[in-house]
C-alpha cells in the first residue's frame, strides 16, 4: 500500500467492521481477498456481494458493483461528482474493469499464460484526500508505480492526480502483454514456414 504520509498504517478492507483506509493512499487486493462471481453457488451470491460491498464503501461507488454480473464483466467504466449548493464539485469517484491476457513463460506455470481481471475504484474530495482501490494488479506493479510516485508525487488537488501514474503502468500491462506473444508465434513460424508471409507468397 502507498499512503500520504508515508508512515500511514495498513488497512484490511476485508474486516467486517467498516474498514478506514488512510487520506490518500494506494491500496492493492489479491483475487482472492475480491470474491469472484461463482454461477456454481447462486445461494451464496448474498454473501459475496455483502462482502464487496463492504471493501467499496470507503469509495462511494454505486451499489450495483458488488452484484455477480459487474464482478464478471470484461470491462467497464463509471464516474460520479457531487457539488455543493454553489456547484463546486465536493467529490468524485470513479471505477473502471479490464483485462489482460499474459503469456508466460514455458516453465513459469502448466497454462503457459494468467489472466489478470483487474478493477480499479477511486474516491477524491475537495480537502485533497484520495484513495485508489486496485484488485487483481500483477505483483510488480505496486512496486513499479511506488517508484513513479517517489520520484513525483501526485497533486492531491486535482481529482485525476492518482489516476495519471496508474494508468500508465495499466498501458505499460498492455504492452508487455502484446510483445510476450512474439516469442510463442516465431517458434510457430518456425515449424510451419507455410504461415508467414514469405511461406504464403511462396506456395
């Protein structure tokens, strides 16, 4: 977890008591710590929801996020402010889904690839505190993002301030996703030169 100030104590979402995380912070949660949808176990759906729900209170994010459906999406976005009488925004949360594929290594694990589904959940208001909920990030990423956020501290004034460096390690995911697919096709190619480009103008 990064938090402002740094020496902010850590913070379990999971408790059943309402959990208070730090003014600002990043907070990042395993797959497992999230129940997934289980379309195995409907009877259980009750609890799963009341477990989200109880993760995403401190983001003020609408209720129908905890439901099985938006836990099994393959992506989405949403947003909301509110505005004092003088329409000067107070807060604003944002929430957003998506996925990505990544090949591994052969030796790395039986699959040879892991989905990561990730879901992000931002609150900010107007006194600068800022909290950013990350589920289902690889491992490297938080330690990847603390080095930005080391060299350049987010302005905690501006609303979108912790969304900039996240984004860029999500695009940064994306990347790295597409290139881990050469080496898996070039062995391909290399065994049926029939499908590359010079094989098909050769036949």
């Amino acid at each position: 977890m990064w938090a402002f100030p740094p020496k902010a104590p850590a913070v379990d979402l999971t408790e059943k008591k309402n959990p208070n995380p730090p003014e600002t912070c990043y907070i990042f949660l395993d797959k497992k710590s999230y129940p997934e949808a289980d379309r195995d176990n409907p009877q259980t759906a009750s609890d799963r929801e009341l477990i989200r729900g109880n993760i995403l209170r401190p983001f003020n994010v609408p209720d129908f996020l905890n439901n099985e459906t938006c836990t099994d999406l393959n992506g989405y976005f949403g947003c909301k402010g509110t505005y004092s009488k003088d329409e000067k925004l107070e807060s604003y949360s944002t929430w957003f889904r998506c996925l990505v594929k990544m090949v591994l290594k052969v030796d790395e694990d039986a699959k040879n690839y892991k989905w990561y589904e990730m879901g992000f959940f931002t609150y900010w208001d107007h006194s600068s505190r800022c909290k950013v909920l990350c589920i289902d990030t690889p491992k490297d990423l938080p330690s990847r993002l603390m080095e930005v956020l080391e060299k350049s501290p987010p302005d905690r004034r501006d609303p979108f301030a912790m969304h900039a460096p996240l984004i860029d390690q999500i695009v940064r995911l994306y990347d790295d996703s597409v290139w881990a697919i050469r080496d898996p096709i070039r062995k391909i190619e290399k065994v049926s030169p029939s499908l590359t480009p010079q094989g098909r103008n050769n036949s």
